[in-house]
C-alpha cells in the first residue's frame, strides 16, 4: 500500500478539501486527488464523494479512517526508531557479565533520561562491523593494532584499564593470601574456557601466559559460570581468571575465594568506539562520560599491557599530555608512565612501568 497515498487521504478527510489537503502536504491538488484515486482502485471502493464545500467521507471512507490513521502512526514509530537522538543508544558490550557492561551501567546511572540498548555482539571486528552499518552507536572493546584495524570512520578513546582477579578454591594454597602476586599464578593451571580463536581476548590470554609463564588452558567448554565455579571449588590447583568488574557470584557454601594480582597488575585495555561523525546525542553523551571517568593507574602502582597496548596507550597519554619521562626500574624493566609492556617469549619476570 502506498504510505503517501494513505497520508493524503487521512489529509482530505481531516481538512474536508482536497487542495487544503495539497497545501498541508506541499503538493498540487492533481497530486493528492491522484494518490487517492489510486488507493481507492487498490481498496476496489470509494473514500469520498463530491460536496458543494469540498469532500465528504463515504461509509467506507469513515471505516477506513481510524485505520489508516494507525498506519501513519506505525509508520512514523518505526522510522523514529533509527533516527539518532529518538532511539535508544545502542551499545556493544561484548556479552553479560563483563566490565564492559559495568562501565556501561555506570553512564546509565549518571544518565537516567538516556534510553539505552545492550548489545552483545562478537568481538572487536564484529563491533567495527556493526558500527560502519548503522546497526549500534558505540562499542566496548579492546584493540590490539590501532593504526591498522581501526577505519578512518571510527573514533576511540580508553575508557578502563580493567585489572585481573583470580578465582580459587578455598582450600587452594593461594586463598591464605589477600592478594596474588603475578609470578605466584605460574605454579597452577588456569582454566578459562570460552576462548575465542583470533579473538583480541585470546591475544590477551596469550600475552600474559608468555609474560608470566603460566599455564592457560582454554579447552573445553562450560555451560554458564557455575560449571567452571564448580571444578575450581573441587580443585586445590586450579584457578580461573577474571576482570575487577565482572559480577560474578556463587552460593555462598561453594567454598571460593576471589583475589585481586599485583605486583605487577594485569589490566585488560577496554576502549570506547564510535562512528567519528555521530550525531546522537546519546552517543555523544557516553564519550564525554567516558573521557571524564577514564583514570590511568595511579602513580607507583606497577601495571601490566599486552605488548599491543603497551605503546599505542604510551601514545594516547603523550597526546593529551599527560606521559612522564621515561626511567629503568627494577631488573632492566622499562618504567614509563604507569603502563607496563611484557618481554616476548615465556618468563616468569615480567617487564612493568611505574610512575616516578
């Protein structure tokens, strides 16, 4: 059915002429009786008859009316729903239950009049994707080449150093301690099922496996968290990994423990993408929350990138002007501006940047 023929009869009907009818919608007279000839040929009936004053709605045109108006109405809900700044934000977090959607609950909270939609999509390829179609208006991600994997289209900026948390059993030799020390984890087997191959988290994965000589195993596969929670709590080697601000809980009598690794601090990289020329005003909204809350580690507070990360956000920092001096700390490593970069192959020593 023709919109433009639809919106011209409810016109005709509400003004009761045809030519007020063609000024209300911009046309010609001619124009607005032909759309309406041709929907009353397609309806196979009449909609109005000819009066001294104008037109007048004929027993079918009266029952067509309400209807028609619904059309309109539905019309013009659907194409408000993808126009920036009447739809929701659409926002990729990657999938339930990471930072990223902790991050992103934080702007909702500081934005209640915003509406926002979760997406949960693939990756970062996938988010890139997704946002030179249109199809959301931003997206958590961590991004491992930035000259070369970001398109000219895209903005990003960082919006969490996320640090690393180890879950244990309670009868596990780590669980006396209040915290890990990185070297520590090289002793036990990690499982972290759900391990993407070609992923940027499983670049991750592999970096720090190679930066502190641990033991990763990403096989097998678990059916929701409970699984990996049950074989940890049966186990006094095993351990998985998570982010600071995964929510994550199990029932209280499982016997876990969950501790925060330093010395140094493993983070994972999230940046902030969005399409450069955005006109959402949601959109613009959550990367000037982002840019706000975004804080680089604290002064002498080692912390561990992947190699990826390590110079790109060295760069970032130089950028807005806030990248110290660069000094040698402790066994030859590389101190520079709180973020620290690994040595390749596998060592139980990993390189970390302090400030001064």
């Amino acid at each position: 059915m023709n919109i433009e023929a639809v919106r011209a009869f409810v016109a005709a009907a509400e003004e009761g002429q045809f030519q007020l009818a063609a000024d209300r919608l911009d046309v010609s007279q001619q124009a607005v009786s032909k759309r309406i000839a041709g929907l009353e040929a397609e309806l196979g009936t009449v909609l109005f008859r000819r009066t001294p004053s104008g037109a007048a709605l004929t027993q079918d045109g009266r029952t067509f009316l309400p209807h028609a108006g619904a059309i309109l109405a539905a019309v013009n809900k659907a194409l408000a729903s993808v126009q920036p700044g009447t739809r929701p934000l659409r926002v990729d977090v990657l999938e339930r239950g990471t930072g990223a959607v902790d991050l992103l609950r934080d702007f909702c909270q500081d934005n209640p009049t915003v509406a926002v939609e979760m997406v949960i999509g693939g990756g970062a390829a996938s988010t890139f994707r997704s946002l030179l179609a249109g199809e959301i208006d931003a997206g958590y991600a961590y991004l491992r080449d930035v000259p070369n994997e970001l398109d000219p289209a895209l903005a990003r900026t960082y919006a969490f150093l996320e640090p690393a948390h180890v879950i244990v059993s309670v009868r596990h030799p780590l669980a006396r301690s209040r915290e890990v020390r990185a070297s520590e984890l090289a002793r036990y087997r990690a499982w972290v099922p759900g391990i993407v191959a070609g992923s940027e988290w499983e670049t991750y994965f592999q970096d720090f496996a190679e930066a502190f000589g641990l033991d990763i195993d990403p096989t097998g596969y678990a059916v929701g968290s409970e699984s990996v929670f049950d074989a940890i709590a049966r186990s006094r080697s095993l351990v998985t990994l998570v982010g600071e601000r995964n929510r994550v809980g199990w029932p209280g009598g499982l016997g876990l423990a969950r501790l925060p690794v330093v010395d140094p601090v493993p983070v994972y990289p999230w940046s902030l993408v969005w399409r450069a020329d955005t006109v959402h005003a949601g959109a613009k909204r959550l990367v000037s929350h982002v840019k706000q809350t975004y804080e680089p580690p604290s002064g002498g507070t080692a912390v561990w990138l992947p190699r990826q990360a390590r110079d790109d956000l060295q760069l970032f920092r130089t950028a807005a002007g806030s990248g110290p001096l660069a000094r040698r700390d402790r066994g030859g490593a590389v101190m520079m501006g709180a973020v620290v970069g690994a040595r390749t192959g596998i060592t139980k020593e990993a390189a970390a940047w302090t400030l001064p």
